[in-house]
C-alpha cells in the first residue's frame, strides 16, 4: 500500500535551524550562510524520508520560522509597516516574525497564537484594506524544484485559503468575501505552476475543518474549491484536500463531493472520522489519505490495532494510503540522539524519524497474509501484550477508592470566604505578585552548576536561601500583602514537578518546535505517578519562617502538568490526569501541615487543551479537568486558602467550569485583553474572588500609578470589592529586576491610593 507523510520537523534534529538562525539575528552569521544551512538541513529531511520508503513526501513543509507566515508572504499579505522598511526579503520576513527595532525604522511583529491544539504557535496574517492579494514569492516552487534535483518527487504543500483567511485578522472594513475573487485567482497561479512543474500531487492543508463550522462557512469552502480547481488549472496534478487535529463532521458530505482527487483524514483524533466512513461511504474515483499513525504522541504505534483500522476503512474506500494523523512536527526529531533512556523505554517510544519506518512497515503488512509471522509485526506486539513497567499498584487503588466526596470541599464557598477573611485580615484590595521572581543569571548559574555538580546540596540551597531572603524583603519594603517565594529553585513549572514525582521519563534532546527558533522539551509521562517525598514543603516553608505576612505556597495543576507534557496512550487522560492531582494533593496538604496558610495551584494550561469542537468540551476534557482540580484541594481546612492562576483571560465560554474547580482566589491576566471578561464575570455571579493582572508583564514597559489606579477603577466599578485582588498578570521571571521593582512599587501605591478613597 502507498504510504506518506504530511510533513516532517525542520529544525533538524539537533536544532540545527535554530542555532543557525539565531546567529543570524545576533549578527554573527551571513544571510547566504544560513540560507546555505537551510538548504543542507531540507536535504537532509528529503534523504532520510526517502530512504525510509514513504510513498509520498512533503516539499515546502519547511519554514524559517512558521508556514502560515511564509503563506502570508506567498499571497503578498504584507501589511504596509512592513513593506515601507525597505529590507531585504528575508528580513522583511522575520521584522512580521519579530518585530524590528533599527536604522530602517520601528515596528512591531504579527500576534502570534496557537495552532489548533497544540503547543505550536503561527503568526496572525493581518488583512488590509489595501491588501493586494497576488503571487509574491517563489518559495513552494522553489523547494518542490530543489528536491526534484535531489532525484526525490515531492508533493509540495500548501496551507489551504480557507484557513488561511479564516485565520487571519481583518483590520478594515473589508472581510473575507471581498477578498473571494482575487484569493481563487492566486491560488490558481499557485497550483497551475506547481502542476507545470511536474507535481503529481498537490497537498492543500485544511485543518480549519475540523472545527465548529456554519452554513455559510461550509458554503464559502465549496464556493471557493469549485472555482479553484477546473481542470484547465490543476492539468494532470493530484489535488490532496488534507485534514488533521480532529474530524470534518459538520461538511464531510460537502468535502468528498467537491473535486478533489484525494482527502487526508485523521483517524487518530478524528473520533468520528470511521463513523463518517462507514455512514457516507467514500467515493470509488478518489484516494483516502488515512492519517492512522499519530504525529502528535511520541509512543509507538499498535500495528494490530491500526492493522485492524485500516481493514475497516479497505472496506469503504477503494484506494487508501497510509498517512501520518498530523505533520510530524509535533514531535521530536529522532530517538538516535537519546542515550539515558533505558532499553525498555527506547522500545516504546518513536518519534517523527523512527515514525517513517512505522508507516514504511504498516505499508507492507497490511497486505501480508502471513502477518503473524512477520518479525516486526511480532516485535511491535510484544509492547502491546504484557504491562509495561511503571505500574504503581498503591496509585490505583487510591484512584479505585475515590468517592464523590473527594471531589467537593466543605465547608462551602461562602461560609469559608468568611472565615478566612478573619483569619487573614487582609486590607481591602490586597496585593500581591503570580510567583516566580526574576530569573536572573546567577539563579541559573546556581542550577546549572549544580546540575552539573560543581557544588553540592548545601551550598545549593545557600544561594536560593539568599535569594529568597532578598526577595521576602523586598516584597515587604514594597508594601505587598501575600508574599511568594520567588521559584528560584524552578527551571520551568512543570518540568520540576516532574523531575520530582514518579513515573516521568526524561529525554536529552527532544526538542518540539514551539515558535519560531524556540523549542520545548516536554516531560513523558511513562508510568503511573506517585510522590515519595514532599517537593516544595521546604522552600515554603524557610521564607515564612523570614516573614509575619503569609507566604503563598505554589504548585502547579495536574490538568497543566499533564497538558504539557507527552501523555500515556495504555491508560485514559482521566486516570493519568487523577494520579497527578492525588501527587499534588499530598503536596498541598504537607504544605498546609507546615504552616502555608495560602497556596497556590497554577492552571496555566487549562483551556489550551480544550476540544477544537464546542460539543466535545464537556465529555472529552472538561468532565475530568474540573474535577482534577477539585480533587488537589479538597482536603485542606476551611481557612486555608486556595488561589488558582490562568495565563489568559479568555475563558468566556467555560466560565461556569472556571468558578467550579472551587478555588478561593483566581488570578489571570487582563491587561492587554479589554475588560469583557469583567462583565462575564458579572452576569455570571461569579463567585471566586478574582485578581485580574492589572499590568503587562510580557513587556519591559513600567506602567505608572496613575494608569495602574486608573484600571483599578475600572474594575471596582464591575467588581465587589470585596472580591478584587490587585496582582500583575504572570510570573515576573522573564523580566529585569529594575523594571519589576519600579512596577511593583506602582502597583502598591496605585492601590494606597484607591484604598484612601474607599474609606
Ligand atoms: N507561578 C508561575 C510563575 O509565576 C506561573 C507561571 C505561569 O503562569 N506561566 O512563574
Ligand atoms: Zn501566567
């Protein structure tokens, strides 16, 4: 059976890309230099797909730094701050990417999202009013043409125009629609040439259509197909509708009837892709490109599970190829570069290059008879018939035994409201910061040489005693109510949570590109989770023994911790999710037994993960992230209390599952989002009290008092104020010192100042 895959990493797996790049930015490198190390780096991705035995493969999947901006580019969506620069191409390129800041002039970058959901993130197209829709780079011709040399036969990609311009912003008056005509007329010049070329497949990515579509969109998406794809455009060229991140069952009916001659679909995380199959059928003149092999998870593939799948799918389409669910982007490079895992754990893991050969073999046992007797189909199942190792029986028991009751707190929200106002006696409108303090180069001085064991325990913990002593008092000539340690002792806040429970595996060089030439290394979750010993309790413990005002002791969330890192593929996402929260539990209330009166639990990564689908919120995610979150604190007595923080704001939509995880105090930011969410808030009778960041933290900027009062304002005219807290928006770690200090102070006194008038 033919096989390929819908796109591969390119960074190189030794983040090559990155490294070359960002000697570029510093100046160090020669634009023909890196430009010279990118075509090496696509040489090399073409080499090893080819010899791996992929049918088909992708061109133009690369990117200096993320495919809808070179799409943006393509179509000349080029918004004018950019084109009056006057830099060279690729310049030009990474001033939308970043921002740029020099002799040519000032001007920030695109807003940056994430895609889908994943951890990637792609640049926000900005449509003008006096946007010219039309041809204005060479790019996917000329990596279709640079393989083509390589005696390697591509299919050259496309980001699609309806997620494109779905996607995109629109700053005028203008919106989609009015750009209809001249978008069919470019994407016309873009397949008419990639089919003079000699492409004998074209793939046009559409992930847009797995999520919540209406009529008119559905109509707008056939609308523009039609009239894209005659046949005097697309000559002898294969046209590849391609799919991912979910299923298209609001048009699935719609898409097999327009003039495609293949459709991707995704049978991995499509949960109603089969269905749609075995319901509408599939028609007997196109190619099913099935996504069976999940480009997002680092595990290996079942072959008899998937063996199975794709006997089901033969039944309804004629001509199916194997494919990978998503690019594999999403996934580390290669296992080549591990040397610490264990054997056993090498065994079960592929990522995107070990993935090839999964595709390649599937490819051909799916037409063995004999397929019991193959050697791999046999060495892939011996991983799947016995346990793994890593199972923690006491866990499960512990899961086994919940009961409702662990899921709810006493006494209720209003009752211990009250007694904690009491017990804390905190001013109106207190203050304080999200957690961590500014990482300076000495505190990752003193983790790395530890690390690296040039010091030891003791003159470890020396320096961050230091630390945190300088921060307590700096918190407290500040003037600041609830006080934090700092996390100097945190690399990152899930991975130390992770380094210190059971059942994580750590790799050394699997790095996921993020944005641009950042890349994430996330934690896989190997086993079941257990804690042996308290985490933090210690820390926490040292900076209230420096202070009178409570000190906030600060964990990160189960739902956060698992979203960002490679989940468990044997047990469900709910029984994972309940293992950490279980951890985490008995971390809160150590913390609480120590004399922590106030502890936060982070969720930065709550609504990340939330399905694509509306109607998939609750049953696939919501129904266990909320109660996961119930079930870390629940224990803890009635006066202490119990904060929460989300990097967002934009929990509109769930913010009845928001106030239901039950925390006393939620922080989360606001201050570049319009205050909308205040109103939600409102109507909502939102009870948790809330601290929405009333300054930017993401940019060096020290706001001033009397902005800071001014927002203040604001908000006590939506919010009781007996419910408000005043705290900047995220973790101060990424910013300088001077700043945090300047803006800390404005903070209090902006607060002072506002607390004055209300008595
Ligand atoms: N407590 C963490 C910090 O302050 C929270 C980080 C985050 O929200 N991303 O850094
Ligand atoms: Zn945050």
């Amino acid at each position: 059976m033919n096989t390929a895959v819908i796109g591969y990493p390119r960074v190189g797996k030794l983040r090559e890309l990155k490294f070359a790049t960002e000697s570029y930015f510093k100046g160090d490198k020669a634009q023909s230099a890196l430009l010279d190390e990118a075509k090496a780096l696509r040489a090399e991705h073409l080499k090893v797909q080819a010899e791996s035995k992929i049918s088909l493969i992708s061109s133009n999947d690369f990117s200096f730094y993320d495919a809808i901006l070179d799409t943006a580019v393509l179509l000349n969506v080029i918004p004018a701050r950019y084109q009056q620069l006057g830099l060279s191409e690729l310049d030009r390129y990474f001033a939308m990417a970043r921002g740029y800041q020099g002799d040519k002039g000032d001007v920030r970058a695109l807003a940056m999202k994430k895609w889908f959901n994943t951890n990637y993130h792609y640049l926000v197209p900005e449509v003008e009013d006096s946007t010219q829709i039309k041809l204005a780079s060479s790019k996917p011709f000329d990596e279709y043409l640079e393989a083509k040399t390589l005696g390697i036969q591509t299919k050259p990609v496309i980001i699609g125009p309806f997620t494109f311009f779905k996607l995109a912003n629109y700053l005028g008056s203008k919106k989609l629609v009015d750009f209809k005509a001249d978008i069919i007329k470019v994407y016309q010049q873009i397949i008419g040439k990639l089919a003079d070329l000699g492409a004998e497949f074209i793939q046009i990515d559409e992930p847009i259509l797995v999520t919540d579509l209406d009529k008119d969109d559905i109509e707008l998406f056939s609308n523009i197909y039609q009239a894209l794809l005659t046949a005097t455009v697309k000559k002898s060229s294969k046209i590849i509708l391609q799919t991912y991140f979910g299923d298209i069952r609001d048009c699935y009916n719609e898409v097999i009837s327009l003039p495609f001659d293949a459709i991707g679909l995704d049978f991995v995380e499509g949960k109603q892709t089969l269905s749609l199959l075995e319901k509408n059928g599939f028609p007997s003149d196109k190619i099913l490109f099935a996504g069976v092999v999940n480009g997002k998870n680092i595990w290996k593939n079942n072959y008899q599970k998937t063996l199975a799948l794709l006997n089901q799918i033969k039944q309804k389409a004629y001509n199916v190829v194997i494919n990978s669910s998503c690019s594999l982007l999403h996934v580390p490079y290669t296992l080549q570069n591990e040397t610490k895992l264990t054997i056993q754990q090498r065994a079960y893991f592929a990522f995107a290059q070990e993935k090839l050969q999964e595709i390649a073999e599937l490819g051909e046992l799916v037409n063995d008879k004999n397929v019991e007797n193959s050697a791999a189909y046999r060495a892939n199942q011996t991983l799947f018939t016995r346990e793994r190792e890593g199972a923690n029986s006491a866990v499960r028991e512990r899961i086994k035994d919940l009961t409702v009751q662990d899921f709810i707190r006493l006494p209720a929200f209003s009752e211990r409201e009250a007694a904690q106002k009491k017990a804390f006696n905190l001013p109106v409108l207190p203050t304080t910061t999200i957690g961590s303090f500014p990482q300076t180069a000495d505190v990752r001085l003193n983790r790395s040489k530890f690390k690296r064991g040039e010091i030891n325990l003791s003159q470890y913990t020396e320096f961050n005693h230091q630390k945190i002593a300088e921060c307590i008092k700096l918190q407290e000539d500040i003037g600041l109510d609830v006080l934090v340690h700092g996390e100097f002792e945190r690399n990152d806040m899930v991975e130390y949570f992770g380094e210190s429970l059971n059942g994580f595996v750590f790799t050394e060089k699997a790095w996921v590109q993020s944005y641009g030439t950042r890349c994430v290394k996330p934690p896989i979750v190997w086993g079941d989770i257990s804690r042996s010993k308290p985490m933090t309790v210690d820390y926490s413990v040292y900076a209230q023994s420096l202070t009178e005002k409570p000190v906030k002791g600060m964990l990160t969330g189960p739902v956060t911790i698992l979203n960002w890192s490679f989940p468990r593929e044997d047990i469900s996402q709910k029984e994972s999710v309940f293992q950490i929260a279980l951890a985490i539990g008995d971390e809160v209330l150590d913390l609480e037994a120590a004399g922590i009166r106030i502890i936060q639990i982070d969720e930065a990564a709550l609504k990340e993960k939330l399905p694509l689908r509306r109607e998939d919120w609750d049953s696939e995610y919501l129904d266990w992230a909320i109660p996961a979150f119930r079930l870390v604190h629940s224990k803890v007595k009635e006066d202490t209390q119990i904060h929460t923080h989300m990097c967002y704001s934009e929990f509109a939509d769930i913010i009845k599952d928001i106030d239901a995880m039950d925390a006393d105090v939620i922080s989360f930011e606001a201050s570049r989002s319009n205050l909308d969410l205040i109103d939600v808030l409102k109507a909502n009778h939102f009870k948790t009290e809330v601290g929405p960041g009333v300054y930017d933290i993401h940019s060096p900027r020290v706001p001033s008092i009397a902005e800071i009062k001014d927002t203040i304002e604001k908000l006590l005219s939506k919010i009781d104020k007996q419910k408000l807290w005043i705290n900047p928006d995220c973790g101060l770690k990424t910013r300088g010192e001077k700043e945090v200090v300047e803006s800390l102070k404005h903070m209090v006194d902006a607060t002072l100042e506002v607390r004055e008038r209300l008595h």
